[in-house]
C-alpha cells in the first residue's frame, strides 16, 4: 500500500513538470486586449509614430488584427529623434497611399522574439506590398545584438518595449526606409545622339536657269569657239564688200 502511494506520488509530480515545460515553451499568452499606444506612450519618445499610425489608420487595423491572427505581430517603433533626423521633406513629399507603405513597412505579420531574429531567414516579409510582392527585411546578429537593413538604412533593434506573444514591439533609432520608396533611382537613360543624315550631294546651281556650272575648260572652249566664228563673219563681210566695190 505504502508502496503504491509513493508511485502515484512520483506519477503526479513527473505530470507537474512536464506541463510546467510545455507551458513555459510556449508563448504566454496576453491577458486581455493589447493597447498598442499605451505601450508606445509608456516608452515616452514615439510621439510621431502614433501619430502617423493613427493618420494612416493602421493603428486599428493593427489593434483588429491582433484578435484573429494566430501568427502575432512585430512592430520596429522609431524614435521620434529617428524622425526628426530625417532630410528635409522626406514625409511631407510622400502621398498618403505611401505614407500607409511606409508605416506598414514597420510591421511583420509575425510575431518575433530576439533570439528569433538572431536566426531567423532573410528577407523577413513586412506587410508592405507592392507590385513585385512584399517588401522584406533583413537582419543580422551577433552575440545578443540585432541589426536590421532595409537597403537604404542600417540600425540597431534595441530596447524591447514589448516582448510578449502576440504583439513585440522594438525601438529602432532609425526611420527604416524602404528601398522601392526611398533607393536611389538610376537616371533616365539619355537618348543617343542621332548621327547626321549624310544628304547626297546636289549640283552646284549656275546663274542661269538652274543648270550645273560649266567646268572652266570647257569655259575656254566656248570662249574660243565663239571668237573664232566672230571673226570669220568679220572677213566675209570684209569680202563681200571687196567684191561689190571692183
């Protein structure tokens, strides 16, 4: 009898471990709604980023998203001193179609702890979309320190403002700048410079009726024609007048 307690006794509490295991493997649930801008306001520095996801509304499509996604979601949140340190105009000239681009471009439709993007598979797919497909990420790590690239910009993934499934949310001190809105686009190719279309030559246009110019020797033997017949009418008058007068 004693010897059958202790086996259950053993038996429950090898039960107890193993489910303390899987739950601690597993992502922890969140309890209750997630309230993306409380956790933005309580980091005290993403001011700009609210505001551009509530402009955008991607603010409630992301808070919607949270309740039916079982991928969860990741958020790269810039500073507002990312923002501020952009050039001149680089928000203000954007159309608000690309602004949305933009904002979206921030947000993984996956939810990624650190460690994950220490390992995880490049490009790592935003929402953003365009024609070609999804506009991607990608990252690189070494010990416990994450880089991020978009092709344009390179930073660091700091501190972790929330790092809880679904939603993880990561400071970034760097806008991150998608290469289809902000990549240096290669000049239009300039048309190449037409050769000059070779005319045929046209002949040179005499004085008189638009015929070609005579050559100069045959110049001379007109000339010499001509005075040769002048002076044979010359002497035949010559003669004729002889011939009249005897």
């Amino acid at each position: 009898m004693a010897f059958s307690s202790l086996t259950l006794i053993l038996f429950t509490s090898f039960c107890l471990i193993l489910r303390a295991q899987a739950q601690a493997q597993a992502p922890a649930p969140s309890s209750g709604a997630v309230d993306l801008v409380a956790i933005l306001e309580k980091g005290g520095q993403y001011t700009t980023l609210i505001r551009l996801l509530n402009e955008s509304q991607q603010l409630t499509q992301i808070q919607s998203q949270l309740k039916s996604n079982s991928q969860g979601f990741t958020l790269f949140a810039p500073t507002d001193n990312a923002f501020q340190n952009l050039k001149s105009g680089a928000l203000n000239g954007l159309s608000d179609e690309k602004k949305v681009q933009l904002i979206l471009y921030h947000v993984t439709p996956k939810y990624y702890s650190l460690s994950d993007l220490l390992t995880v598979s490049n490009p790592v797919r935003t929402q953003a979309s365009g024609s070609e497909g999804s506009w991607g990420l990608n990252f690189t790590g070494q010990g416990n320190q994450v880089n991020v690239s978009t092709g344009v910009v390179e930073t660091q993934v700091n501190n972790a403002l929330r790092q809880q499934f679904p939603l993880a949310v990561y400071q970034v001190d760097k806008v991150l700048l998608p290469a289809e809105l902000f990549g240096e686009k290669s000049p239009a190719a300039a048309p190449s410079p037409k050769s000059p279309k070779s005319s045929p030559e046209s002949p040179t246009v005499g004085k008189a009726g638009g015929a070609p110019s005579p050559s100069g020797d045959a110049q001379n033997e007109n000339g010499a024609a001509g005075r040769n017949v002048g002076f044979g009418v010359i002497l035949g008058v010559g003669l004729f007048c002889m011939g009249v007068l005897s």
